[in-house]
C-alpha cells in the first residue's frame, strides 16, 4: 500500500512459503509453525543483505510522494531493487528450504497466527489460512507492519481482481481495509505497537491470540 514498511519482496515470500508449508504438512498448528519459521529465516536472510526490512529505506522513496517517485525513477534508483530480487532470490529460496525442513517433535496444542486467525473469520479456504500463516507478529514475528492488515489485504484483493479481471497496485477493496484498520488502530502500523510487546516464540503469540489479544481489530479487518 506504498506505506514503506517491509518490502513487498517479504510479504511475497512469506505467503510463498506458507503456501509451501500448506502443501507439506497436514496438521494445521504444525504448518503455521513451519510458517512463521521458514518467514523468520526468509527476513534474516534479507536483512543479513539489506541492514533493514522497510521499504522506505532500502528504496530511499516516498512511494505516496508523487515528486519523490519521479526522482526514483529519473535517477534510476528503482533498478537497485531489480537488482535486490536478482540477487537475494537464491539466498531466499536456501533460508525458505532450511526454514521448512527438519521436524517438531514437542508441539503442545493449538497454535495460532494473527493472520491466519483473520483469514478464517473472512471463510477462506485452508490454503489461505496456512498461507499467510507466515505473516503472524508483522511477519515472523518482527513486531513491524501489522500481519494480519497484510492477510486481509490480500484476500480482498484477490477477491477484487477475479471479479475485475485486472491487477493494480490500487483498488477499492485494499483501500476499504486499511482505512478500517487504521481507524480501529489510530493510525497505528505496527504490530508491537499494536499489541504492546513483540513475540519472542510462536508460542507466546498463539497465547496472546488466544486470550482475546488484537481480537477487535482482527473481527473488524475480516468484516471490512
């Protein structure tokens, strides 16, 4: 939504391995772990890389700034994150692939993700639900840009863009969401703001959502 937070090559890879991590495992607590998991390791690769995770600095652009979009592009600083894709892609799919193998022996109970509990309040299918699983806690529990915002951004625009037959970066359905997200939140973005701590463990996210943590907001994106 060209506020500048986590690059959109995160939130990208976060729901390509939720996709994956839905395809490999049938259990659902276990699949959002391997989720939030693979997305952990997927950001530190990035950030190993770039030494932030937030649009606004890496591209050094105001992309709701119509002049410093101009520059962007007259100056050819938009090439540097062509570039960026290029090169983070294999690093990317290595710490996606470590971040998805191996086994968890020790799962004790129902786990949760904020994204995915929002995608299930809007009736997706499971698929969705595991997919953006990853962007649980501002994705992988970074504490940045709220996850669940993300998940039901997405969903509604999916939903806009079948019906439309069309792909923009603006539409009705995005727009609906974040201004009901941001007046729930007082224009508020990210989530250990929001929820007044970060998650060290997909453990202690899942019991913060399970005692009614971000309930209101997640019951008001799933309507919007």
């Amino acid at each position: 939504m060209k506020q500048g937070y986590q690059c959109g090559m995160l939130w990208g890879s976060a729901l390509a391995v939720g996709a994956e991590s839905f395809r490999r495992h049938k259990d659902q607590s276990k699949a959002i772990v391997f989720a939030v998991n693979a997305a952990q390791r997927v950001l530190d690769s990035f950030v190993k890389r770039t030494k932030s995770t937030d649009c606004l600095e890496i591209a050094e652009c105001d992309f709701t700034n119509k002049l410093s979009m101009v520059k962007h592009m007259i100056t050819g600083r938009f090439l540097s994150c062509f570039r960026l894709a290029e090169d983070w892609a294999p690093e990317a799919v290595q710490s996606a692939i470590e971040g998805l193998s191996g086994d968890i022996n020790d799962l004790q109970g129902q786990v949760l993700s904020c994204a995915s509990e929002t995608v299930t309040k809007m009736g997706e299918s499971k698929e969705d639900i595991i997919t953006v699983a990853g962007l649980a806690g501002g994705i992988g529990l970074s504490g940045g840009a709220c996850g669940a915002l993300g998940a039901a951004i997405w969903v509604n625009t999916m939903s806009w863009c079948r019906k439309n037959k069309k792909m923009v970066l603006n539409n009705p359905a995005a727009e609906r969401v974040s201004e009901a997200f941001l007046n729930e939140t007082d224009k508020e973005y990210l989530c250990e703001n929001i929820a007044g701590r970060k998650f060290e463990t997909i453990t202690q996210h899942s019991e913060f959502i399970k005692n009614g943590g971000c309930s209101d907001l997640i019951n008001k994106l799933s309507n919007s």
